[in-house]
C-alpha cells in the first residue's frame, strides 16, 4: 500500500538532513584548525622524541620509584614549557620515553629534560649549607635599581630558613658559592644576616636565561642520572602531509563506501549517508573537546570505526529486506527489521569496545590513541545507526518518499 506525499514531514526531512550536514561542515572546519581544533600527537604536529636510560651513580639505585620519581620531576619542567599534551612514560625497567608534540623551542627542551638541577650553598670551608630539597619557591625576578641583570630569587622552608640564617651569621664577610649540578654558578659575599629565608642567585643573565634556572629550581633535581639514548625531531611539514595523505584516504574509502550504499540500497543508501555524516560530526567534536590527542594510529581507528558505523546500517537494511520478502508491509518490515538488527549489533559492537577498554589499560603511546578513537567511534556509531537512522527512515516513510520495497534495494 502506497503511502501520501506529505510535504511537511518532508519538509522536517529536509531540515533535519539540511543541519546533519551543517554540523559535519563546521565539525569539519574545526577539527582542521591546528591552533584551536583537535589536539595532535607527534608524529602529525611534529615536535620531539627523545629516549633516557637511567644511569645508577654512587648511590643512587635505579628502580621502579626512582623512575616514577624522574618522570614526575621532567613533567613539572614539561608543564612549565607550556606542551600540550605531552607523552612521559617508562619504557621497560629503566628508559623513559618523552613525547613533545608542537614544540617553539627543541633545544631549550632538551637542555630542561635532562639536566639534574643539583642545587647546593656551600661554605668557604667546603661545608654544605642546604640544597634545592630546602626550596619553596624560586622564580626570575628584574630590580633595575638594584641590578642591570636580572636574578634568581629563591625563598627556603623553615628548616632551611634556619640553616642558612646560622651560616650567614657564621660566615659573615666571607662567600658562600652557589652550585648547580657541581658548577659555581655565583660565589656571592655574605653582608648580612639573613634571617628570613630569602637568597638570590645573580649573574650575567639575561631574563630567559634565569628564568629557565628558576624553572629547572622550582622543578627539583633528578633522582637520578639520565642519558639519552636516542632523540629525533620530527618536522611539521611531514607530520602534515602525512595527516592530509591520511584525510585523503579517509575520504576517498568513504565516497566509495557511500556510492556503494546508494547503488545497493537506493534511497536507503542515503540516509545512511546521512546518518554516517552526523557520526563523523560526533566524533570530530568528541575528539576537539575530550582531553585526547590525534594520532596516526587514531586516524587509523576512526577509519576502521567508520567502516563498522556503515557495517551496522547494513545488518539494519538486510533485516528490512529480509522481512519484506516474507511479505511484511514497508512499515511492519522497517519496525520488525530494526528490532531484529539491535541485538546483532549491540553484540559487535560491545565486544569490540571490551577489546578497545583492554588495549587502553594495558597499553601505551600510540596504542593507547588507536584505542581511543576507536571507542569513540564505536560508540557514535552505535548511536547513529540505531537512534539516527531509524528516525530518518520513520520520516521518509512517513512524509510518503518510500513508497514500496525498491526504496529499501528490494527487487520488485
């Protein structure tokens, strides 16, 4: 039985369909922003990789909470960079792997990383006074009436407040030298008693020059000493076009995939069109505001999360055709088939996300991205294929478009 044009449930169609594909324009528009859009790993944004080992000296020992401890302390430094989104992770029993994506400055990077930072005050006598564990608070300060370079100042904790108010008052007149990683890096002349914790580190410096000391001060020493291993610079230009490369193919498997749906389906094959454009809409915006990171590995899962979203159509569309042969009405065969094709794809489709929840936990680096994308994507698609496409399709039938079984790819 053929159903009644009806303009204005077609015009709801239209509308509808009209603001799916507005949404995955400006969804679009905005994930290929690289300032404001998605976030992107090293390998598309470029940036630096750098391997340490850790080294045991004296006796420091290298085990499980001395490299959690380094890797906390190269994170403050890392932070006080300004990375987005950095990657500092173990790798095996003593190597820590660092990822910075996006970075202004390599070399400054590197210097911050692996510098121990060993901070120590050190009487005429030889006499250790107190060290960086002593410190609250160090930052880089400019006084042009007092000095034309501008200096550390450092304020110590109670303990260290003491020590060094008792070596003022004992080495009066005399220097005190300042040491960084074994280096005098300032020997000034005591001239007063300092009795409230406060010290200065100056010097020949110049403002970023104290203010990366008091970065690497604020941060605290290595627990231990790291040599690297091995570091490469990934350029920008590469990491672009290795993303506009994987766009493309993305692109070009999905209009395949979409003129495959219209050819086999017809009108059917459209609204999956338009179901999948809202999906990827979704997980565009998913991936701009969750704390993620886009990987070439992620674009791998969100390709292979696409394919499974048309896959899920698919199941829908078989199951309609399968009941409009056995002699079921256009209404009755939608209704029945998208009953009978939710079991078979919550059954995929949770398998697969147990199997993207594993690999996320156990996991790291770029793993970890493929199994985020990849959730994400399951779970967009699930929603479009299930809620999305049956509302389109209820539409379509109702405004009077599908009017028999060849609507939905059924041989008449």
């Amino acid at each position: 039985m053929k159903t009644t044009f009806k303009p204005g449930r077609f015009m709801i169609l239209v509308l509808l369909c009209a603001l799916i594909i507005l949404s995955g324009v400006h969804a679009f528009q905005n994930a290929a922003d690289r300032e404001e859009g998605i976030r992107r790993g090293l390998d598309i944004a470029g940036g630096l990789y750098v391997l340490m080992e850790a080294v045991e000296t004296g006796d420091q020992e290298v085990d499980d909470d001395a490299i959690e401890r380094a890797i906390a302390v190269i994170r403050n430094r890392v932070d006080e960079l300004g990375v987005a989104e950095p990657v500092i992770a173990p790798q095996g029993d003593d190597r820590i792997r660092i990822e910075l994506p996006d970075l202004d400055d390599v070399e400054q990077a590197r210097e911050i990383i692996g510098r121990t930072a060993m901070l120590a005050f050190v009487g005429p006598d030889g006499e250790e006074i107190v060290t960086g564990a002593h410190l609250e608070r160090a930052r880089a300060e400019r006084q042009p009436e007092r000095s034309p370079y501008p200096f550390v100042s450092l304020e110590f904790d109670s303990e260290g407040t003491s020590l060094f108010a008792e070596a003022t008052e004992k080495y009066f007149g005399e220097p005190i030298a300042i040491y960084l990683d074994d280096e005098v890096i300032s020997e000034p002349v005591v001239r007063a008693v300092i009795t409230e914790g406060h010290a200065t580190i100056e010097g020949n410096f110049d403002y970023e020059e104290a203010s990366e000391l008091a970065l690497l001060l604020r941060s605290g020493s290595l627990p231990v000493e790291l040599r690297e291993l091995e570091s490469r610079l990934v350029g920008p230009t590469l990491g672009q076009r290795t993303e506009e490369i994987a766009a493309l193919a993305a692109a070009v498997g999905l209009v395949l995939v979409l003129l495959f749906m219209i050819a086999y389906y017809r009108l059917a094959g459209i609204i999956a069109g338009m179901a999948l454009a809202f999906y990827l809409s979704m997980v565009l915006w998913a991936l701009n505001y969750l704390p993620t990171t886009l990987t070439l590995p992620g674009i791998a899962g969100l390709i292979l999360s696409i394919g499974m979203a048309v896959d899920a159509n698919v199941i829908i569309f078989e199951r309609i055709k399968d009941e409009l042969r056995s002699g079921r009405t256009i209404r009755s065969a939608m209704e029945s088939g998208f009953q009978r094709a939710f079991r078979a794809i919550i059954d995929a489709n949770v398998t697969t996300l147990i199997v993207t929840v594993v690999l996320f936990i156990l996991a790291s680096g770029p793993v970890r991205g493929f199994a985020v994308t990849l959730f994400i994507g399951i779970v967009c698609s699930m929603f479009t294929a299930i809620v999305l496409t049956r509302i389109l399709m209820r539409l379509a039938f109702k405004s009077g478009i599908i009017q028999s079984g060849a609507y939905v790819g059924v041989k008449i």
